[in-house]
C-alpha cells in the first residue's frame, strides 16, 4: 500500500469513528496517531497534520479552523480550539485555545480557558486558569496565574517578550508571574501585563501587578496591588562587561529554586487533588497524564539550567581574578563558590522532591473538604465549592514545598 492510500485509510477510519474531516484529502495522519484517542465530534480542517502516539483530542475540540495546524504528541482536552500553527509535546485543558500562527513547544501547559491570539510562541509555559495572552508574544519559560473568572484574569498584552536568555548565554531565567499556593485557588487579583513591553527573567511578580505598557521590567514585584513603579533601563554609566564573569547571584538562585519548588508543588497538586477530577473519560485522563509529563519535563529543565549555571561558576571566578587579581570579595565570588561547591547536595534535594508528609495537617484539612466535592464539575467550579477556610489550608500546604525548594539557598 502506497503512503498516500495508507494516509487515505487512516483518515478513513477517523471519519468512520464521527471525526468531522471536511476535506479529507487535505489531511494527513501519521501511522503513530491511535485512531481511538480522537474523540467522535472532533472537527479538523484543511491542511491539518496528526501525529504521536500520544496524541489525545477530546470532545467537541477543534484543530484548524483559520489556517493549518500540526499536533504531534499533544494532549487536547474538551472544546478546545487551536486556530493554526505547531503543537508538540504540550497540553490544553478543557477550554484552552491559541489562535493561529502559534508555535507552541514542549513542556507547555494551559489549564482551563487559558489561551493565547495570533502568532504566540510558548515552551515550557504554563498558564493556570483563565490566563490569556494576546498577539505577538513570545513567553517562554514562566509560570502565570491570578484571577477569579472569564471577565476577571490575568493577561499579557500584545507584543510581550520574556527575555530568558542572558548575555552570559544561560537560561537560569524563568520567572513567575503570581504563585502556584494561591493561583490554584482562583481567588487571587488578576496580574495585568501591558503591551509591547517585556520581562527579563528570572522575575516574580505578584497578584494584582499591573506593569504598564511600553515598559521593560527588570525586577521582582513582590508586593500586591501595585502599578508598578519601574526603574529606567539605561545603566546611568557604562561599565565593563566580560562574558561568563557573573556578579551577585543570590536573586538568581533564589528566583530559580522558588520557581522549582513551584512546579514541584504543581506536580503534587495534579497527583493529589487534579486526579480525582480528571479520571473520567479516556481523553480527561490523557490530559491528567500528559500534564504530568509536561510538568515533569519543566522541573528537569529547570535543575538542567541551574546545574549549568553551577558548571559556570568556576570559570567566573578565573575571569573574575584575570580582572581584579587574587583579592576577589567575598561578595559575589565567594558566593559563587559556595554555589558551585554545594550544588550536588542541592541537586540531589531538589531531584528528590518535597518529603511526603510535609505540612500534613494542612494537607488532610484541604483534601478532606476536595473529596466532597463533585467529582463531575469542571475544576474552576469544583474549586469554588471548598470553603475559604480549606483553601487557605490548601494553599499552606502547597507553600511548605515551595518553602522546602527555596531554603536550599540561604
């Protein structure tokens, strides 16, 4: 059987499943696509490409609809719309959607209703609930949240770049846009991120930031509710610089771990409590096990970049005593040393994760108040069904393994 009749019969057996092709010819579907991981309803336009075996698109979903679409090994909850572009290895939930011109790699994560416009790229994002992006963005390596429903979210405006790669050319540099403790809550202030601006990694900002537009942010927010105030982004003097010969350290290395222990906190959250909401159909529980493995993949990547880092260290040092002689400060090259010498003891932490009964108190108080809910609901309304008090309870728990990942570095 040529390739072509092979293609026809595999798109054949799509449609024979309820799949909806319009034009079949146009459509082409790899042989690792598992004809029964498309759910019936489906709908899937001119020029579309399938392929993976862990490919999964659930009901009512719709792949194409304003130009072209790939998905390779992505997971597609209920109803989600990916208008056009590149899909791979990254999972939607119920709602999500991109517009098209998308480029959307690896180790990317949209929960419920969260989406992106036009011509977006992502790689290793994650967007809690509701988070929406407009046009013309690239916003790699971060962790956003906030916000309580449809008509109050988080959002990035158009033309918005995270800057994650340094003139050291490192990647330490993802940031954190809100928090994992609260944002899973979806009781916190949205964080609003002004067009045509950007955010040089690795930042954290808090709930109810608003950054305006036209800026680009070099610092932490950490307090709540503030239009920013933003320092100017000229240096007032020039200086020198030489690559590889790092300065202060300590907000890199505490951003990096504070924003692992997040992801770790995540992972726990989808093992413990996502589960027991997402166990229903065979396409919700492709998406339970495909946000997993996105997730996974972002912690690895991210001790990946810090152990780089690490690698660097010695090297800045060298530099560092070529340019001001043996009597280096303590601050930053002796720190640097420290770090380098006490990563492997780090590393081995942060591999082995959070221990298993921390903050089990506040653990058992939220997961008691979870499995009474309505197994059945959607998360947004399953989470609104746990009483304040619980969610606090929640959010403590969630926070002692954020805590746990930060402390590797005092």
């Amino acid at each position: 059987m040529s390739d072509s009749s092979a293609n026809e019969e595999r798109v054949r057996n799509l449609v024979e499943r309820g799949v909806i092709i319009p034009y079949p010819s146009s459509v082409e579907v790899d042989d690792s696509v598992q004809p029964e991981r498309i759910a019936p309803g489906v709908i899937i336009h001119t020029g579309c490409r399938l392929a993976g075996h862990q490919t999964s698109i659930g009901p009512s979903s719709e792949i194409g609809a304003e130009a072209p679409a790939t998905i390779q090994d992505c997971q597609i909850g209920k109803g989600v719309s990916l208008k056009g572009g590149f899909f791979s290895e990254a999972c939607f939930l119920d709602g999500s959607n991109m517009g098209s011109g998308a480029h959307v790699r690896g180790g990317t994560l949209l929960e419920e209703e969260a989406g992106g416009a036009h011509t977006v790229g992502f790689k290793q994002t994650i967007f809690l609930p509701l988070v929406t992006a407009g046009s013309l963005i690239n916003f790699c390596d971060c962790t956003m949240a906030g916000g309580t429903g449809r008509k109050n979210h988080s959002e990035i405006g158009s033309s918005y770049i995270h800057f994650n790669f340094t003139p050291h050319q490192d990647k330490a540099t993802a940031s954190l846009i809100g928090d994992v403790p609260r944002g899973v809550m979806l009781d916190r202030p949205p964080i609003f991120l002004g067009g045509q601006g950007g955010l040089v990694g690795p930042a954290r900002i808090a709930y109810g930031t608003v950054v305006p537009a036209g800026v680009i942010c070099r610092q932490d927010i950490l307090e709540e509710n503030q239009l920013a105030a933003v320092r100017p982004a000229a240096i007032p003097e020039s200086r020198r610089f030489v690559q590889g010969m790092y300065r202060n350290i300590n907000r890199i290395l505490r951003n990096n771990l504070i924003y692992i222990g997040n992801i770790q906190a995540l992972i726990v959250w989808y093992r413990s409590v996502r589960k027991r909401i997402m166990r229903g159909d065979p396409y919700t529980q492709a998406c339970w096990r495909g946000a997993l493995t996105r997730l996974e993949s972002v912690l690895e990547e991210r001790i990946k970049r810090l152990a780089e880092l690490a690698a660097r260290m010695p090297g800045s040092i060298l530099k560092a005593r070529s340019e001001f002689g043996e009597e280096l400060p303590e601050v930053p090259f002796g720190q640097q040393k420290i770090f380098a010498d006490q990563w492997p003891e780090i590393e081995c932490c942060l591999r082995a994760g959070p221990p298993p009964d921390l903050a089990a108190p506040e653990r058992d108080v939220f997961l008691s108040a979870w499995e009474k809910i309505d197994k059945t609901a959607a998360y947004p309304k399953a989470i609104a069904q746990v009483s304040p008090e619980a969610r606090c309870s929640g959010t403590a728990w969630l926070q002692a393994i954020v805590d746990s990942a930060a402390a590797l570095w005092k």
